[in-house]
C-alpha cells in the first residue's frame, strides 16, 4: 500500500502550483482511497465543516472513493460514532476513520487499508482541473460582474419555471431538453463576456487568476444547469430507460421502450428507432429563447417555430436469439457503461468551465496539462518506512 500525503489545496500563496502537486498525485497511480484529513475540535461542527467544504470541491470525483480521518481523537470529549454519524447523515461519506496521539502506526494502517476495496484510475487535466481546486482571487470589480451574471442565469431559470407550466405532454418534453442546450450555450455566452470585459488573455502572470474568475462563475452556473439535467432526468426515468434487463439464454442487455411487461421475445426491437424522449413521438417541436431588455425589467421570451418532422430509420440486422422471454421475469442489470450519458444525464462532465471557444482558453488548456506533465514527471516514491 502507497500512501501519498499531499500540500494542503488552499495555502496563502502559489495556490495553482500547490493544486498541481496535488493534482500530480491523482495521476500518478490508480487510487483506492482519497482520504480527507482534519483535526478535531471542541466543537464538533468545526471539523465537520472543513470535511464539506473540501468534499464539495471534490464533487467531480466518483462516488465512494472519498472519505475522512480524524486526528488529535484524544483531545475531544465527543465520541467516535457521534461524528461518524453526522458525516454520514449530512454529507454522505460513509468512509470515516479516526486516530489519537498514541494510536499505534500499524493499527492505523490496517484502518485505511480495510477502506480500500477499489481501484480507479483518476486523470487530472486541462477539462477538470478548475472544477477540482480554487485558484481565483477576489477582485472587487471582477467579483460584481460574477455575481450579476450568475443572478442573470438564475432568473432565466427561474422565468422559465414559470413560462413551462402553460406547455403539456410533447411539448413540455421538447421545451425542457431545448431549454437546456441554450442554457448550456449561455454560459460559453457568459464565459466570453467576462472575460471580454476584463480583459482576459489567459496568458503571463495574471492566467491563474483569470482562469480562477471563470471557473468561480461557471460552477455556480452549474448548479442551475444541475436542476435542468434532474428535470430531463425525470422525462427519461419515466420512459424507462434506467431499466435494463438481461435475458436468460443469450445473455444480451435490453431496454424496453414500448410494449407490455409480459411475454416478448429476445430481440423483439421496435420496427423503428425511437426517440429517447417518447415513444410515440413523430415530430421535434422547435423553440426559440431570447432574454430581452425591457428597459425597466428583462423578460425570457419562448417562441414556439414550426415542427420539423422525424425520419425514422428501419433497423435492418436482427439482435438477441429469438427465443420467448417474459419482461418482468427477467433479471435486471447494471446498465451498460455505453449508455451512461443517456440514463444519467444528470453528470455535468460536458459542460467545460472554461469552454475552448473563448479567446486564449487553447492557451491556458496547454499551460495546466504542461504543468501537470511536469509535476508528474518529479513524482517519485522514497525508500519504504521501517
């Protein structure tokens, strides 16, 4: 067993090359465990909110590979388990261990061994490096205009949250996933504008703290896109397309997205291809959305344009082995990692916090992946403790 301490992801000064060092660590080996290290407190709230904090910016790490120990045990009149059970309750983290000024280094060691029970392969680059560490600054100016573009994105959201409830059935569906493709285009709409204004190149001394600036904005805005992707999620959970299932004979994975829950036959696909959405849709209803400037007030504006009929392509090759099955008989399954984007469309893995499109981006891009290579590159384990 490895284990790597890392520098702490927010000291006073060079927070960018700390995070990196970090970084360099993720990728250096497959990892079993990230461990959230604090020191108890008095008060038990303490050590709980530092967990929180760092645990939220670690969001875009896969789940269960996160948990905590605390140390100095021995200095605090609460228990183990109270602690271990509010980390559960309120962030989820099911991982806690603990250890005292006299805990013995083997003991400690068999602890977080026992928690390893994984092994993943993590990448740290260009695409989620700003979505893993804070490197921003907080100049005043730059701050205010974060603020008014997140509250801006908000009340869209919230405007629309009201305007969808005069649409129903097929039309409500289309508003949602078109609604949320132009929220996803305003944030490049956003990431361009602030950086347009202040002058951004992404380039010198002063690149981290742009890149900073961006990233403060654009997770924000995440949360609200988050919401819409639940909304989609909803439409899709509906039709099913969370349940896979496995047939018996021929071992081939499938979904149902039409048709009873009796007697079927493996490979039994509809005559045409379907959309996700519905399964009787034959029309893509298209919108268009505009936030105007009403001088005293903003306004989203929905128009509804003409449809656009679907052609629907014939499958040609038959699938599965024909033999009779019974759908609600069948075992399910995980579903395949093929349609992870499909039945968890609530990952927000393609939403860039800093899009490519936006002037110098290509040039910071290069800059953190060289910067990772480098740290990487000096990563090296010394001679093993005794």
């Amino acid at each position: 067993m490895v284990i790597c301490d890392t520098p702490g992801t927010n000291p006073e000064a060079d927070k960018f090359q700390h995070n990196v060092n970090v970084a360099a660590a993720l990728n250096y080996r497959p990892i079993s465990r990230l461990l959230i290290v604090v020191k108890a407190d008095t008060r038990m709230a303490n050590p709980l909110d530092r967990i929180r904090e760092f645990a939220t910016d670690l969001l875009e790490l896969p789940d269960g590979i996160i948990g905590t120990l605390v140390t100095h045990m021995d200095t605090v009149s609460w228990s183990e388990m109270e602690f271990k059970t509010m980390v559960q309750n309120e962030l989820g983290i099911d991982c806690v261990l603990f250890s005292r000024k006299h805990t013995h280094k083997k003991f400690l060691l068999d602890d977080i061994q026992a928690t390893c029970t994984q092994t993943l392969n993590l990448r740290v680059d260009h695409d989620n490096f700003l979505k893993l560490f804070k490197i921003g600054k907080s100049e005043r100016k730059i701050i205010l205009q974060i603020r008014k573009e997140v509250q801006r994105f908000r009340e869209i959201k919230e405007q629309f949250d009201e305007a969808r409830k005069a649409f129903a059935g097929k039309d409500e569906i289309d508003l949602v996933f078109e609604f949320q493709a132009w929220m996803e285009r305003q944030v490049v709409v956003s990431q361009k504008k602030l950086a347009k204004d202040n002058d951004f190149t992404f380039f010198g001394h002063k690149a981290e703290a742009e890149a900073g600036y961006i990233a403060n904005m654009t997770n924000q805005m995440r949360c609200v896109l988050y919401d819409l992707r639940i909304e989609a999620a909803k439409f899709q959970k509906e039709h099913g397309a969370g349940d896979a299932r496995r047939c018996p004979h021929c071992n081939e994975v499938w979904i149902k997205v039409e048709g009873c829950e009796g007697q079927t036959t493996c490979g039994n696909r509809p005559s045409v291809s379907i959309d996700i959405r519905d399964a009787s849709f034959a029309e893509l209803g298209t919108f268009s959305f505009a936030w105007q400037n009403l001088k005293e007030s903003f306004k989203l504006a929905i128009n509804k344009l003409p449809s656009r009929k679907i052609e629907h392509k014939k499958f040609a090759s038959q699938i599965g082995c024909g033999r009779a099955i019974n759908w609600s008989a069948l075992p399910k399954v995980s579903i395949p990692a093929e349609l992870a984007q499909v039945v968890k469309p609530v990952r927000m893995d393609e939403v860039p916090i800093l899009n490519k499109d936006v002037p110098g981006a290509k040039t910071w891009h290069a800059a953190v992946d060289h910067a990772l290579d480098t740290a990487l590159l000096r990563m090296q384990l010394g001679k093993k403790p005794a």
